[in-house]
C-alpha cells in the first residue's frame, strides 16, 4: 500500500474557483480509482491559488484478479438453425479469448444474448493511473478556461508543474507542454525556489517549510486568530457579514498575514456602502465598525507572504485605499450636480440584451406595469403612487459615473442619491430593494413596493428572453433568467406576496408591443407560467419539501403567496384517519373523472334522485360555500375540516349509486356531480397526492 499524491501548480486560481476545483479533482481521481478496481483508502483534496492537491492513502500496489461477464451478441445471431456456432459467436469468443463451449445465456429485456466469463489478471496500479491522468485536466470544469500553449488544452490558469507520485514511483504526466516531475515551488513572495521531494510525507513537509498552507480551513483559522489578536485591544469590530469575505480571501493567499490599516480622511464623508465596497470588492479587505456599527477608521487586511516589510505593505495598502475613495468621492460630487431623475433619458445608451432594446425602454415598461398595478395586485392608492415613482428612477443610476466604476453599487446609488435629494424614504427604499434578494442566501426585500418593484423588473427579462426564442435548459443560465425566476419565487413564499403572476405577464407583454419591440407569439404566456412554477417546485426540491407541495403545485400562480400557509394547516392534520379517507375519495374522484374538466357550478335542474347523490350534492353545496368563506379569510385549516366532513357522503355515494350506468342522463349528471367535488377539493389542495 502506498499514498497517491497529484499536485497540478498554476498561475494565480481566482478565488471562486478554487474551491469547486479542488473538489471536482479529487472526486474524479476517486472516480478512475474505483472504476479500474484500485483499491485505496481515504482521498483528500487540498488547494490554495496556485496548486490543486489530491492525497489518496493506501493505494495497492496493484489490482486483484477478477471475472468479469462480457455481453456477447443475440442467442438467435450467435447459432445457426441446427444449433451450430455462427461466425459471430466465434470471433466474440476469440475476442474474449474463451472457448465457444464456456458461454452462457442471459435473457435482458426480453432477448436471450450470450455471455462470457473471463478472468481479467491483475495489473499494476502506477500503469493504470498513468492512463486517467492525461484526461483530468481536461475533466475539471471551470467558469472560464484559457488557452496559452501549441497543444491549445483549456484551464482556468497556466499550468506550471505537474507531480503524480506513488509511494516514492514517480508516474508519467505529461500536457500542456509540461512534463511531470518530483519538484514544486514554495511561497511565491520569498519562497520562491523549487522543492524536491521523494514522497508525499516529505511533499507537505517542504512546502510547510516553504510556507504554504495546503489546508483551507487551516488557513481560515489562521486569519481569524490573528485578526482576534489585531483586534483584542481595539474599539472596533469585525462586520456580522465577514464570514463571506473570509470564504474569499481564504482563497487568495498560501500564506496569511493579517495587519490593520488606517483609512483617509475621505472614508467619513462618504456612504457606509461606497466604503464597503472599496474595501470588500477592489480590496478584499475587511471594514471595521465602532460600537455604533458605524464605519470605523480603520480596515484589516491580508498579505499573501510573511511579516517580512509588512509596513511597506501596509503603507502601500493605505495608499490603494486613499485614491479609490478620491475617486468615489470625485464621481459623487459629479453625479449629485444633477438629480437622478436627469440621468434617465442617457439610459438610451445602455444595452439591456440583444433584441430587448435598452434600458430606457425596459424603464417604460415598468413605468407601465406600475401604473397598471391595480391590474395584478391589491394596492393602495399611497402605494401605487410609490411604486410609480420608483419604477421611474428605477434604472437612472446604472447611467451614472458611481455605478459605472461600481457596478454592485447599482441600487444602492439610487438609494443614496434619492435620500440627498429629499425624494420620500420609501421610493429610495424600493429603488434600492428591488435587487434584493441578490443571492440565494441573501434576504428578500422588506418593503411592498421594493418587493414589487423587484418582480416586475425581474419578471421583464423573462418574458423578454423567452419571447426571443431562448430556451433555457441543463445547468447553464447565461441571461440570469433562471436567477429571476427563483427571486420571484422567494419574494413571494417567503413574504407572502399576493400578486396575479398571469396578469401581470399580460401587461409586461402589452408594453412590450407598445415599446416596438417584437417577441416571439404564440404560448409566450404559456411558457413564462409554465417557467415559473418550474422554479417553485425547484424552491421545494432544494429545501427537500418536495413531498410536502405536492398537493398545492397545480394551484395557479395567482395564489402562490399562500401555498407556505396552506402547507402548515395540511401538516396540522396529518396523521387524521378523516384525511386519509379523504385522499382515498379524492383519488377515486378522479379516476372516475379523468380527462373531463371541473365545474364550478350545478345547474339547479340536474336529474339526480337518488337518497345518497341528492345528500352529497346538498353537503357539497354547503362545503363549497365554506371553502369558498375560509380560503378568502385564509383560514385553511377550516377549508380543510370542510373538505373532511364530505367524506361520509362521498363514500354511501360510492356504496350506492352506479356512476357510470347505462342511462345518459343518469351518467352525466353523476359524473357532473363529481367534476363539482373535484373542483371544490383541488381549490384547497390535491388530497389524492397525500401519502
């Protein structure tokens, strides 16, 4: 048994793609281990910027002998009509190097086919891992790839050096015109010179004396004690947020060095998140806060490197921050001459997508689709001239110097510049939120109109590039509409939004038309609905609550806000034998009714004169006034109580009466019956799908 070390050396990884890298390598040399029957224990990836690791321990030596049952052709094309071997089995079977007379039969998918058993011998292990690892480099996925030599192999960075070595065997691997060797190099600020090394014992101790960290969470830990440390004797305090910083810079650096810097002058006349920005996004840095929580004068930043002239670094650092503030500063000034509003006509400039035109006019849209409010949502008069308002600026920062230079400012400018000027808090609020939420770990907006403003905007693009033609499909979303869609998902569930996603489409297509911009006809509505609950039954899917919405996912859109509501009042009744029997009627309800639609009314003349059909008509009439009563207060664990008490009737009904007899009449009408029980239980929910 011996270790397996892989160590790929490149130019500097961005730190986004480290991590997924490093797991993607180890997993797929775990993969050809298994699949080449080597046997081995634990694998482990490591990584840093510039080296992707994998440690495997105790790889044999070599595989076991093994048999293996090798499909072979068809029984009928492998004899002929008197039972002889045809030439198809024979060169199957010297192929496989086995006699004819050692072959079986095995029936697959109602065919016979011949097999063979054949003894495959070991082999040695450092032979058949030289085989996988001309392709793992080519297996390991990126965001983004380059080219940079003759043989035009794509990676995220320059590869370097290559190590692939078994116990103390160095193996073969060879690409991108580099040749695999025994050697390293150590930290690139003084550390520069290459290492050698027979084994992995001896790899990781060189490099640790070379000062690289191997292991993430050693270097994680390693900031954060240091910055405890920095901090311990200081007012200020790390951001509740820095656990996302930390994620990034962990990946930036081999070796950490964390020192304190202090920020210009500058920094305190300027908003709390242009200086976040400067710092965390152009510096990867850390802001500091005083008790207050407001923006201290200080940052706390990591060298990749020793202490060594860590004045000189931190000196160098300050400066950075001094001239990227100055200029947030300058841009500010400059764009505050004008009020927003001046700079929503130079929108025309800025490109929204390929054949959607600009962000002017995706501005006049959802000026539209504001004041057509009322139209898709339950607004107040106050609010709706909100919402107006907002939609009107909603865009006017992406044309300004701040946004242009900070594009994740877009929002947050508009907000600032609007509370400048004295507009109302609640329209900055909106143009602010209506990014929100930006990630799906970032909270949604708290404001109704910032809500809205967010789905109308988000609900644009997807019409928009739907009606293009795009389909989206497998994991790929190059015009974020998949991000859009799981947005307006969370807004709702989550904030229990009311908003008619069907009408609002209409109208977001309405001024599509209006603004001259052709989409596609035909089921374009079809297809954003059909999309959208794509991504509710996905919201579901990922909090492994598939099973609980299940019985609400043919509930139209239009009342998705109170699918979370109608989820807890149903599993307040689980475990009720009343809604068990209930599923079971509802089940049979609609296998009796397959294929013909619900109806949401009984004509007052249907021919039904039978004790039990005229009692489950009378208790569903009275059940369809009370669903109709509690569903409009909300009350859904009532609608569901409702829906139980017709079960004694539903089932003398079932005891008593023959749906499908031979009298038309008598038929339909009973069939009409039950298409009305369908529709009074699926408006509370799909009990049939109860398990």
């Amino acid at each position: 048994m011996s270790d397996l070390l892989l160590e790929i050396l490149v130019e500097e990884l961005p730190a986004r793609f480290v991590d997924s890298a490093s797991s993607q390598l180890c997993q797929l040399v775990v993969n050809h281990l298994d699949e080449l029957y080597i046997s081995h224990g634990d694998a482990r990836g490591l990584a840093t910027p510039r080296r992707l690791v994998v440690l495997v321990q105790s790889v044999a030596e070599a595989t076991e002998p093994r048999t293996a049952d090798v499909k072979g052709p068809p029984r009928l094309a492998s004899y002929d009509s008197d039972g002889h071997p045809t030439a198809a089995l024979a060169g199957f079977c010297r192929t496989q190097e086995v006699d004819v007379s050692e072959v079986h039969d095995v029936e697959m998918q109602g065919r016979t086919y011949v097999f063979a058993t054949k003894t495959i011998p070991g082999q040695q292990s450092s032979r058949l891992i030289e085989s996988f690892l001309p392709r793992l480099l080519r297996e390991i996925s990126f965001p983004k790839t380059m080219r940079w030599e003759e043989s035009g192999l794509q990676f995220a960075r320059p590869i370097r050096a290559l190590t692939a070595l078994l116990g103390e065997t160095q193996l073969s691997w060879e690409a991108a015109g580099v040749v695999g060797s025994n050697t390293t190099f150590g930290l690139r600020v003084g550390k520069p010179r290459p290492i050698s090394f027979v084994n992995a014992d001896e790899y990781f101790r060189k490099l640790r004396e070379a000062f690289v960290i191997l292991d993430r969470a050693e270097r994680k830990r390693s900031i954060e004690k240091q910055a405890s440390r920095l901090l311990s004797p200081s007012p200020f305090h790390l951001g509740s947020d820095a656990d996302t910083l930390f994620d990034d810079v962990v990946n930036l650096v081999e070796y950490p060095t964390v020192f304190l810097g202090e920020l210009p002058a500058t920094a305190t006349g300027l908003p709390a998140v242009v200086v976040r920005s400067v710092l965390e996004e152009q510096m990867h840095s850390f802001p500091l806060y005083d008790g207050d929580n407001a923006i201290a004068p200080q940052f706390l930043s990591v060298r990749n490197g020793l202490g060594d002239f860590i004045e000189k670094v931190r000196h160098g650092s300050e400066n950075v921050a001094n001239a990227r503030l100055m200029d947030a500063s300058f841009f500010i000034k400059e764009d505050t001459r004008h009020p927003l509003a001046s700079f929503v006509p130079k929108l025309d400039s800025l490109m929204f997508m390929d054949r959607l035109g600009n962000m002017a006019q995706k501005t006049s849209r959802l000026e539209t689709m504001a004041r057509h409010a009322g139209e898709y949502s339950k607004l107040s008069p106050h609010d709706v001239d909100v919402l107006a308002a907002a939609a009107r600026v909603a865009k006017a920062d992406l044309a300004t110097s701040m946004v242009k230079e900070y594009t994740s400012l877009q929002g947050e400018m508009g907000r600032v510049y609007l509370e400048k000027e004295g507009a109302p808090a609640d329209v900055a609020a909106a143009v602010r939120e209506q990014y929100l939420p930006r990630s799906a770990t970032d909270a949604v907006a708290s404001t109704r109109c910032g809500r809205l403003l967010g789905i109308l905007d988000r609900v644009d693009t997807i019409v928009g590039i739907l009606g293009t033609g795009f389909n989206p499909s497998g994991s790929e979303d190059p015009y974020g509409i998949r991000r859009a869609g799981n947005a307006i998902v969370r807004t709702i569930l989550e904030q229990a939004e009311s908003i008619d996603l069907e009408r609002l489409t209409s109208v977001d297509m309405r001024a599509y038309e209006e603004s001259g911009i052709q989409l596609e006809s035909g089921n374009l509505q079809t297809n954003v609905l059909e999309y959208l609950a794509g991504r509710v039954v996905q919201y579901y899917k990922e909090r492994q609550s598939s099973r609980d919405y299940a019985p609400f996912d043919a509930l139209p859109l239009d009342q998705l806000a109170t699918v979370p509501a109608r989820i807890n009042a149903l599993r307040e009744r689980s475990g009720d034998a009343g809604l068990s029997a209930l599923a079971d009627s509802h089940r049979r309800i609609q296998n009796i009714t397959k294929g013909i639609e619900d109806t949401t009314v009984l004509p007052a003349d249907l021919p039904l004169t039978e004790p039990e059909e005229r009692t489950l008509r009378d208790n569903a009439e009275v059940c369809a006034s009370n669903v109709s009563r509690f569903l409009s207060l909300g009350q859904y664990g009532e609608a569901i109580r409702s829906c139980e008490a017709l079960t004694p009737s539903i089932s003398q009904f079932f005891d008593k009466i023959l749906v499908m007899t031979h009298d038309d009449s008598l038929r339909s009408a009973r069939l009409l019956l039950l298409c009305y029980l369908k529709h009074i239980l699926g408006s509370v929910c799909d009990f049939s799908r109860l398990v």
